[in-house]
C-alpha cells in the first residue's frame, strides 16, 4: 500500500480525458496543489517508548517485530479517509512511538496486558483503511502510544463444510481469505471497496457492508463466532447459529472498533463459489423512481445479489467517464445489478418485472460489467483528483425507505451550502448501493474546487454534513463506522443512556483506557470515574 | 389463562385415547396426582409493601392499578414451564408483594425509579409464558417484590407502510399486533406456541423464535428499534436498517430478560398478509437422512416458510395421536413444509427437489394440515398428562449441521439416564423446527413416569441435560431463554468476561440491583462491588 495514498503505486489512475475536461465546469479553476514530501521527508517527533518497553514488547513478539523505524510509524499514522490523506502530504506528522506486531491470539492478549501495566495506549490496526479515524494514533492520557498491526494474524484456521464456516485469523486480508476459501470451492463474497487491503477482523470491528449485500448480507450477518483478547481477559462467543442465551455478545464486539479489545479469531458463514454472474443495468427517469424500484425489489426478497443506483450527478459523471458526456447529464439515474448463484433466471425475472413497472428500462449488460470491473478503483481516482487539487471525499448514512429522498436533499444540500459558505464551488453524488426491507444507504461522494487550505475547510463542512445526517433522522454511518471522526455525534444517535453503555463495558474490560482512546465514545467518555 | 395451566380452561385437551393407551407401554404403571388446591386455599405470605409504597406507586399508575389481591398475586407467581406449573400444584407458594400495571413508557419509568428509591426488587411480566424461572418472585436482597404487569402497554403505535416498519407498545400479544396489522394488510408472521399469550416486549425480552421462523426470520432478526426504560435512564433505538455507529446496542436488549430495564415499545418489520398457503409433509428413513434433507433446504435458501423435522420416536407418537399406533414406529421420521408467500410453485419444487434427493418421500399435504392446526395446542396437552400423572416437559438447544447428531444423542442420553437412575420410565423425543445455513435448533419433548415427587426428581435430570448440552458444544438455549434456570449454566457459554461485560451494564443501568433478580446472569453477580 502506497504510505501517502491507496494501494499499489503500479495500478495508479490517471484521470479519464473527459473527466479532466468537465472539472473546471463543474468546480471552477483548480489549483495543483504544493507538492508533498517524500517519506523520508516527513517530520516526526521522537519515539516516547523506554529501553524498558522495547524489552518487554520484544520478550513477547520477538525483536524483530518491534518496529521503531521512521518509515513504519509513519505507514501506521492513520487510514485512508480524504483528510488522513491530505495529513500525510504535510511536512511534520503525527504518528505512532511504534509498531508491534503480534503473531498469535496469545500474543496479542500479552501484549495489552503489558501495554496496560506499562500505561500505553494501543491501536489496533489491520488493513489500515478506516476512513473516520478509527488509527489515529491518539495517546490519550498514556505517555506512549503503539500501532498494533495485526496481519500477521493470518490464515483459515478451521473449516466445516458440512456447516458452511470457517474461522480465519483476524488479520486476513479480503484476498487472502477468498483465495484460502476458494481452495475448498468457497466463499465469504464480502467485497466492500476497502477489499483489497482490509483484513478480516478490520471488517468485524467496523461493521463493515459490502458490494454483494443484497445477496449475501451485511459482514455483521456473516459472522457466526468471535474470538477477542482484551486487557483483562480473553472471551470466545458464538456457539450456535441461533441462541437465545442472553443478549448476542457477540454483537458487542461488532463495531467496537478495537475500544474494549483486539477481534483476533472471525468465525463466518461461507457458501460455495458460484459459478454463474448476470450483468443488468437498467436506466430510470430519476433517482426518485430509481428508489422504488430498488424498495420493490428489497421488500420482495431473492432478487440480485448486487444492486445499486446512482442518482442523476452521478450518472452524469459515469458516463462523462467513458465519454459520453455531451448526453450524460439528460440520463437520469442508473442502476446495475448482479445475480449470483442459484435460480438467477427466476430472480432475473422478478426483479426485472419489479423494475420495469417503477419506470426502468434495461440497458443491457455493458454499463454493469463496466462498473464491476472499476468496482475497487474509486479510491485510485481520488489520488489523482487530489494529485491534480480538486478535493474529494466519499460520506454515507441510511435509513428507512419513507425517509430517503428527504435524507438526501438534507446531507446534500448541508454540503453543498458548507462549500458555497466556504467559497468553494463542489459537485456532489450520490448512490444506494445496500438495500434491506425496511430501507437503504445513502453514499455521497463530493468534488470541491477549494483554494484556501483543504482539510480546514472540509471539517466543518464535515461537521454540517453529520448534523444534517442526524437531525433528518439518519445514522452517522451506515458502514464505515465510528472511528474519532463521527464520535461527537453518537451520543445524538444512541442517547445518553447508549454511551453509557459502553462506557461501562469499555471500564470492566480495559479499565486503564489503553484500547483505542478516543474512538467510538469519544475523549470525553468518563473514564476517570474509575480512576 | 388458567392460574395453574395453560390457556383457556374451556380450551382445555382431553389426551386421545391412542396416546392414553400408549402411555402405560411407554412409561410403566401411572399413577394420578393428589389434588391440587383451589386457587383460595393456596397459602402465601402476607404483603410486605408499606402504605408508603402504595401511596407511591398509586401516584404513579392510579390506585386502581395497584394490586396486592390474592389472586393477582398468585396470578403472576411464575411462567409456564413445568416447574412452575407443580409449584402451582403446592399448598404454599412464592408471590410477590403486588402487582403494578403501568400504563405508559413514562409510568414505567417512574415506576422503576420509585421501586429504586424504596428498595423493591421489580419483575417484568408480559404473557407470563416464560418457561425458565424469568418470572420467580425473586427479592434478592431487596425488602420486597413487586410484578410489574405490562399488558396495559398495548398497540399500534405507529405504521409506515412504505418501509414495512410498525411500532409496537411492548405489552401487546400475539394475536392482538396480527390484529392490528391485519388491518392494513400487513402482518409480522411471528408464531411462537405462546403466540395465543406471549406479548411483543416479551418476544424481543427473550429472544424468541417462532415456527415461521424460515420464512421470516428469528424475532431478533424483525426488530429494528426499540425503547426501554431502564432505573436511570430512558433508551431509544434503532434509527435505519443497516448501521456502523458503534456495537448495535439494540442486541443488549434483546435477551435481556428484564435485567437492565423494561422494554416499552418495539419497531418490527412487517410484511404483506400472505394470500396463499401451500402444506407438505414428507417421510424420512430416519431423522439421520431428515437432517441431511433440512441443511441441503437451508443452505439453498428461498425455502418453505416453516420446516421441521420430528425424529423418530416423536414422529411415532403423533402418528400415534391420529390412530395409527400400529404401524406408528416404523414410519422413520416426517418432515412438515409451509410455503407462504411469493414464488410458492418456483420455492416448492426446488425444495422437494433437495428433500427427496436426500432420501425423502411426499406424504401430501394432510399431515402438514394436521400439525399446523394443532399447533398452538402443545401446552394444553401437557396439562391433561400432568393431570394424568405423566410428567412431560420440554427443552432446547442449537447447534452446527456438523455437531446435530451428535448433540442430540448426547442430550437424549442425559435426560433417559438421568430419569433411570431416579428409577423413573421415560420416553424422550426430538424435534428439529429452526434451520440456519449453519445450523439447526434441537427441541426435546420428555414423557416420565415419576413415582416420587416430579419437581425434585426433574430438577436434576435437567442439570444433567444442561451439563450435557454445554459438553457437547450446544447453546443453554435457542429460544426459551436464560431466565434462573438457565443462568448457572450461562458462563459456561459466555464465558466470564462475558458475565463480567452483562454485569457491568446491568451495573451502569440498574445500580440498586433491582430489576428481575437472579435472572440470566444469576444471583452470584458482584453486584455488591457498587455497594
């Protein structure tokens, strides 16, 4: 992974010609930006850690996987999202005292113990792809603070075929375990965008969704069993596939974000390969007809295994993609969906019926198997965009199916107003790419012409954007997750009484605070009360 | 509902007289039961609330909704298990103090943090079907008990028909919220065989699952938000169908049992009232082969709204209630199917394509009609054998595809061994009647002939079935719940940081220690470590 941008430095995107061509309509003049510094540029502070610490840490991960170097502390100063990124182009960074990196389950809960007695905060890092701030690495009230990176937690570690699991070690990443899977004729089928580069217990701690949602669920809906060490005391969960044991523990492990612990063990529903794809992308007149017809489909059942619709900006720039910008923007919103594995004729069928009759109109199989094969390459885009100084970042919420259209003319409108305010002209997409019955993600993305200084002009922006996400009755993240980035909002979304919750989980398992602090509740969370 | 039974007494069962002729075959001589007494001639304690504590808690509900009668006492002394309906049977009986029905989210509220204020442990009652000691009028250390009746809490409180979500009042049972939906087409298809009594809070409290739980899911699955009022605070829920805001704290909800607060309100997902239904039963070797024909349905998914399979003995037996005892025991198992909704044609014969290739034949639909109209009746027939001297009782688990057989011997062993070595005959059959793609539920049904007192001679056969369940590798339960008399098996399966993470939230929530305790996490809870 490029240590200033996304993935490998080979694959990097130019910007299509047409795309270059419409940025200046669409944001103005743009700027290049000034260029950023090298790595071995980058200024960092010394490391806080004592010969002491580098003993104890090596006594349990060997030396040789104690990582003090300049350039491992600064490839695990942060993830991925757009203001990580514009960070790691400034010429003083803050980053890590270290990086360890634990080779077992054992290992790890050695570790936290040490790092607990010896007043150090811990970071959790696994593909190193959050998008919110969930690796930032904040020390807390601890006079040092380690990067965890958990990768070398890597492999299937079970497999039960007649049950459709496999346990894989929490460092696997998204290839690693579908190449292991497929070995067996399996798969997870979880692609989010992250994929390439996200790991297993990465995608459990953050509640992830990926592309093939509609067809095989949510990763929260995958995951059968955990296995986490925390600070005082390890904990295995997931015995049976229904339960009514007490609450579902194991979903409160799900989305901690490495706050109460480190996932080192995933247990996951697999299903065999399929062997057949269908490609279908449909147009609508708008987004509006688009949704209900995404609703039709969602509320009737076993339809596509991916679906999703762009609404009209989107489209227009889609297209403006593969050249054909002079009609895009008269295109109105499309949609491509994907059918895997069993009885897709029928479910071709339905769904194509449910569609038709909300106002769509096939348009064959070219525009979806064009989205499938660019499906992880967004993130490639957004290099070249900030190489060439336009701004962008990606934001995503959901909600019920009666609330969508209003939801989304409040998030765009709150960005839109907040550049404008700014000063800044911006472009502003959106898309529903996760669909349940009872409602759908929203997931904007948006271009900005800024001139002043980037990042202190999208965090309030930013900000004005999770308030309107919360007060049209969104959640502040449908799958990216909390990180430090949202945490100022989650009180509004889980009340009080919520953050209480788990603050009170987070003081019984890592009564110290090392875990993560920061992330999820927030700095203001009161810890202190246990002294 | 009867005080001491189940349902209505006009209800009541006469036992066929195949089953009474197969009775004394099975389980030996049978001997009746001495009388049980009249509701007014059961001895109870006397009341310990003040006139203080009834001038409290009637300025919150209105005097008329205070209740310290002998009957309503005695009225809400427990659940339905077996158990409880022998201690129904004693002279002398545990009750509470009196039972409070609040009539609003809010008099709940203040209702709990009155009983806080005055030191009275509170008992969260909905149907009182509970049939794991959820119920028992446990004070802990508490100066009294009161049974907090939540049936006032009933209705529709708000319905989007757009996204298929309806808001429950927590009080509201079974058949009451199909009414209400019924109205607008639209139902939640949930059907426990406490649906006639259990109430929606109740559901959610317990983590219930109900015989069309293929089609729509287990209760956990169709609750998208809920509201609790809890000793020191309110909590509210559940904001959009898929979220990465943090664990989902709806999950600590639900299997809560009463623990952390009451639950008020319930958000469910709701779907369109089916207009078709189509009933097949299907004849298996042997449970063995019936298992394989169930995973090979499950893990295909698009299925029967309701599966199940009846092992051999029990498949015997109900073959034996319709007349046909002759023949009964080498009829191997059935399998009954329920197709409801979209697709049945497409649905049906993809199902009976993977049950007959795994050894299965069509019996038609006439069995399957049979089960489904004698569904709800289980716990009538269960009072004609008590009254009859038969002990009968159920219990659950869940587990893997991979583990089912072997659990199943191993928890079938546990209660015959258990019974013959209190020198009592017993007949133990099982019935499968929730599938998963991973796995399956394992529901128990054991006759005995108990020469000595029932209730001491039970209570260790079903530690042993519990130990045995735990040892190889099922869960405490898959829908009846923890409530008391699961809870000392509970760490086993959570472990005790599990425990420790349940204690510390009941600890945030419930400081006084005053909801339900004893229930889940047991009386051994350091809840004294707040003082």
């Amino acid at each position: 992974m490029r240590w200033n941008g996304w993935g490998d430095p080979a694959q990097a995107h130019e910007l299509p010609r047409a795309v270059r061509a419409l940025l200046p309509l669409l944001l103005g003049r743009i700027r290049r930006p000034p260029a950023a510094p090298a790595l071995d540029e980058v200024r960092i502070a010394d490391c806080a850690l004592t010969a002491e610490d580098f003993a104890g840490f090596a006594a349990v991960v060997g030396s040789d996987q104690v990582d003090a170097s300049a350039e491992g502390r600064i490839r695990h100063a942060g993830g991925r999202s757009t203001p990580d990124l514009l960070r790691r182009r400034e010429s003083t960074q803050q980053v890590p005292d270290a990086v360890i990196r634990p080779g077992s389950h054992d290992e790890v809960r050695d570790c936290l113990a040490l790092a607990a007695a010896r007043d150090i905060a811990v970071i959790p890092f696994g593909g190193g792809t959050s998008v919110v701030g969930a690796l930032d690495p904040e020390r807390g009230a601890h006079r040092a603070v380690l990067s965890l990176d958990l990768r070398r937690l890597s492999g299937l570690l079970k497999l039960d075929q007649v049950s459709g699991e496999a346990v894989l070690a929490a460092g696997t990443t998204g290839p690693e375990a579908e190449a292991l899977l497929s070995a067996h004729g399996l798969e997870l089928g979880h692609y989010p965008q992250s994929f390439r580069y996200a790991t297993i217990g990465g995608f459990a701690a953050a509640r992830s969704s990926g592309q093939n949602s509609a067809g095989y669920g949510r990763f929260d809906t995958m995951v059968t069993g955990i296995r986490v060490a925390t600070p005082t005391g390890d904990i295995d969960l997931g015995r049976s596939p229904g339960s009514a044991a007490g609450p579902d523990l194991v979903r409160v492990f799900l989305g901690s974000e490495g706050i109460f612990g480190v996932i080192t063990e995933v247990r996951v529903r697999v299903h065999p390969v399929p062997t057949e794809r269908v490609f279908e992308a449909w147009s609508f007149p708008d987004f509006a007809s688009g949704a209900e017809g995404l609703r039709a489909v969602a509320q009737n059942g076993g339809g596509p295994t991916v679906i999703r619709l762009s609404d009209e900006a989107e489209t227009a720039v889609s297209l403006a993609q593969v050249g054909r910008i002079g009609k895009a923007l008269a295109k109105g919103a499309s949609v491509v969906t994907v059918y895997e594995g069993d009885g897709i004729a029928e479910r071709r069928e339905r769904t194509a019926a449910l569609l038709a009759a909300a106002g769509g109109t096939s348009s064959g199989q070219g525009a979806a198997e064009e989205w499938v094969s660019g499906r992880f390459d967004g993130p490639y885009l957004r290099d070249s965009l900030l190489d060439a100084g336009v701004f962008c970042e990606t934001l995503e919420t959901a909600t019920t199916w009666a609330n969508l259209q209003s939801l989304r003319t409040a998030v765009a409108n709150a960005l839109r107003e907040g550049f404008a305010d700014a000063g800044a002209k911006s472009y502003v997409m959106c898309h529903v790419s996760h669909v349940y019955p009872t409602g759908a993600s929203l997931y904007f993305t948006v271009l900005a012409g800024i001139r002043s200084d980037p990042l202190t002009t999208w965090l309030p922006v930013k900000a004005r954007a999770n308030d309107a996400i919360l007060a049209a009755g969104g959640t502040i993240s449908h799958h990216h997750a909390v990180g430090r980035d949202h945490a100022p909002w989650l009180a509004q979304e889980i009340g009080e009484t919520g953050i209480r919750i788990l603050t009170a989980i987070k003081r019984e398992l890592d009564p110290r605070g090392i875990m993560n602090p920061g992330a999820v509740v927030g700095a203001s969370a009161p810890l202190e009360r246990i002294g």
